[in-house]
C-alpha cells in the first residue's frame, strides 16, 4: 500500500511496512524465551565505529565558524532540532545509512543543532524487531552522540499505527497480550534512555483529519481508547522528567483534527494522566497557504497548561527540471520563518525540529515524486533562503532578550 496523497492534506498517510531485514541476533532471539537485548554491534562494527570516531574528529578539527550556525544563533534555552537520517526510506536510497557511515553530515548534525529526533530508529520495527528482542544499537548510537555534543534528544515513538513489525501486526495475541507487550515496550525503552531524553512522542498520529480515532491503529483499535492513558502513565513511570507529548501531522491550524486533541487532552489532565505536550509536526508544502493560525493555536494547548514544540517542519514543493525557482525558494523561506516566529512567540514553544536539514536525505521525493527541495540546505549543504531566514530570525531573537 503506497501513501495516500488526498490534496486535502498536507501530508500522507505513511505506508504500513512488510518484510523486515532481520538481523542475525533477531534471529536468535527468536527461539529463545528470554527478553534479550542487543546492545553492540558485531565485532567488525566496533571496529568501524572506532575508525568513525576518527574521521569525525578529522573533520571537526576543520570546522567553520562555530558562531555561523543554527545552535549558536538561538537564544538561550530554545532548541533547534533536526531528525537523524537512518532507516525507513533511507534503506531503498543508493547510499549507506546517512548516521552510521557520513562524516560530513555527522559534523553538521553535531554542529548546526542542539536537539536530535530519531527519524526511524527508536520505531517498533527498528527497535523491537522481534518478540522479546529489543534491538538498542542505533538508537543508543544517537543518544550517545547527543551526550557527546551536548544535545538533547527527542524520542519517536512509542503508540503508533505505522512502522510496527509484522510480529506484532500478524502476531495472534489476546487482548491481554497485547497490553502487555505495549506495558513492556514503553517501559523498556523509556526507562533505557531515562534522563537523557528531553521529549518523547509517546502517541504519534492517532486521529483522522475527521478527528476520529484511526482504525489501523492496532492498539487504539484493539484495546480502546484508553489505552492512550496507559501509555502515557507507563511512560512517565519508567521516566519522570521527559516531557510526554502527542504528536501529528495537519495540526497546525484550528481544524477537526486539532480540536480532538484539544477534547482529548483536556479529559486526560482532568483524569491526571501525565500529559506535557502537543506538537504540531509541521511538514507545509508552497502549494497549501501558510496555517496563519499556528501561533493561535499552539497558545490553546499551552493555556491547558502544557508546552508545544514544533517537531517534524519541512516545505516542500514541485521541483521542475531545472530545480526550485527563487520565487519558491523565498516562499519556502517565508513559511519556514513564520513557524519558527510562531513558536517564539509562544511562551511554552522552545523546541524547533526540522524533518531532516539537507536534500540529499530528505524522505520528501520517495513519498511525492514530483516534489522535493523541502530542508534547508541543497544536496551539497549549501545554504537556502530558509536557512538564512531561521539564522536571523533565531538571532532577533536572542538580541530581543527571548525567554527573559
Ligand atoms: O517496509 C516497507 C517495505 O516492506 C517495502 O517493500 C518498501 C517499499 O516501498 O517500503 C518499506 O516502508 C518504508 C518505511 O519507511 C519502512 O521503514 C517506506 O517506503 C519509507 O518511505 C518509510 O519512510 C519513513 C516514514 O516515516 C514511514 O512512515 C521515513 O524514513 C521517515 O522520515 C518518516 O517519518 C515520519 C514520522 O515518523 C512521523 N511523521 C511523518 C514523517 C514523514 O512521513
């Protein structure tokens, strides 16, 4: 099943995987009774990570400017985030993992950016991969960098419809079952990374752009809405201080969808389930106006006493042959300064993600063809209009005394 592509939304509804690679210590893992845990690569991969480490310290020695950056412009306590390229659509590209094997992005991720999200490697299909094995490698891999580069880290996802193993999705477990596995997921992973991730996605997508519950969510489906409460009860168990969040796309304006998480939100904190924050992701495309109530309604969730953040941002477009015109290129850039302006102005708004920071690796041109140009920088990281309208736009804020 490809993604849906209704104009009536900014965004598709991702493809639900099939066949997964399987990796060796998986398949072990499935004979055996016991919950095992792989947290090393094979031996030959340590070797690489240590030639990594070189590069990488190679490449930094070079560094420009370090006060010529995203991070550095930012003011004080506002985070400026990027997803880590790896998995999902990176895997059918003709390159290795962008995170695992490219130096110069690696520089440039540690550089640039003060937040980290996992794009794909904290997913139950990457880090769940079979029954009672957890597969921690690449997700650790990302949290140890961050710690290395004094970053805080955004974790994705926990309750989702998408990207779930087939273990799971064929798997023929009673209901009871089924809550359990969800019980020992979220507990697992959280308490791992415990202290060290700043947010988590711990419901990701969870409504229709109707504002229904959506049916292919296996757990909303399966076990009721409630189980949205245990989800978030169990998380903030296994982790007291990450800020716990819903997540979505087509959120950023007034709209039957926002309005169901307002609904559902407000039921939650008045039942006291740890709820901390809403997050618009914010992929806009130059074909759909600017939701010029993003600000409006981002300041609605915080009056419920919560924070937001914005935490997926891309603008795409339609790239003809001869790429984006300067007229898209500036429109791209327009969008992407009234988001970050939208979160500014809102008190409880200091995380600002972008879905990925460079062409080469955007997910934007595998899920709409005739689409792309959506980050900040070219396949060759040079700069754009929109990187530009972020770094001044960051630095007004600084000089304006933001946060104080
Ligand atoms: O697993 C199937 C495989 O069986 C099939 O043969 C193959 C053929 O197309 O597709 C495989 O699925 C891929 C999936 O990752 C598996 O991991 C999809 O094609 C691929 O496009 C997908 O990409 C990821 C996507 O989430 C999946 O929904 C992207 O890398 C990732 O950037 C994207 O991130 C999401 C956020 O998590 C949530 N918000 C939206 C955002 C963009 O879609």
């Amino acid at each position: 099943m490809r993604p849906s592509r209704s104009p009536r939304t900014t965004h598709p509804v991702p493809a639900r995987p099939r066949g997964r690679r399987l990796l060796a210590l998986a398949a072990a893992a499935v004979a055996a009774p016991a919950v095992l845990v792989a947290t090393a690569a094979p031996s030959t991969a340590v070797d690489d990570r240590a030639a990594d480490r070189a590069k990488d310290r190679a490449v930094l020695k070079d560094h420009q400017n370090p006060r010529d950056t995203l991070r550095a412009a930012a003011p004080k306590g506002f985070y400026l985030g990027s997803a880590v390229a790896g998995g999902g659509h990176h895997e059918e590209q003709p390159y290795a993992d962008p995170f695992a094997y490219d130096v110069e992005y690696r520089d440039r991720l540690a550089r640039e950016f003060s937040s980290l999200s996992a794009e794909n490697q904290m997913k139950w299909e990457y880090i769940h991969p079979q029954q009672g094995f957890y597969n921690f490698y690449p997700a650790d891999a990302i949290v140890r960098f961050a710690q290395e580069h004094d970053q805080v880290v955004r974790g994705h996802t926990l309750l989702w419809h998408s990207q779930n193993p087939e273990w799971l999705t064929e798997g023929d477990f009673t209901d009871e079952e089924l809550r359990e596995i969800l019980r020992d997921h979220i507990s697992t992973v959280v308490s791992r990374y415990a202290g060290r991730i700043q947010q988590w996605d711990v419901a990701n997508e969870i409504f229709t752009e109707e504002g229904e519950f959506r049916e292919e969510n296996i757990w909303i489906t399966r076990l009721g809405p409630g189980i949205i409460a245990d989800a978030f009860r169990w998380a903030h168990e296994a982790d007291p201080k990450a800020k716990l969040y819903f997540n979505d796309y087509n959120v950023e304006s007034f709209n039957a969808k926002s309005d169901a998480y307002y609904e559902l939100i407000q039921d939650l904190l008045a039942d006291g389930v740890p709820v901390h924050g809403f997050a618009p992701q914010s992929h806009l495309s130059t074909q759909y106006g600017f939701p010029n109530d993003l600000r409006a309604n981002l300041q609605r969730f915080v009056d419920l006493g919560l924070e937001t953040a914005i935490t997926e941002i891309d603008v795409r477009m339609e790239v003809g042959e001869d790429g984006p015109t300067a007229a898209q290129l500036a429109q791209q850039a327009d969008y992407y300064q009234r988001a970050l302006q939208a979160c500014l102005d809102v008190r409880e708004c200091k995380s600002f993600t972008i879905w990925g920071f460079t062409d080469k690796y955007s997910w934007v041109p595998v899920f709409f063809p005739s689409e792309g140009s959506a980050t900040v920088t070219t396949e060759t990281y040079e700069r754009k209009p929109a990187y530009n309208a972020l770094q001044d736009t960051l630095r007004a804020a600084t000089r304006a005394g933001w946060g104080r």
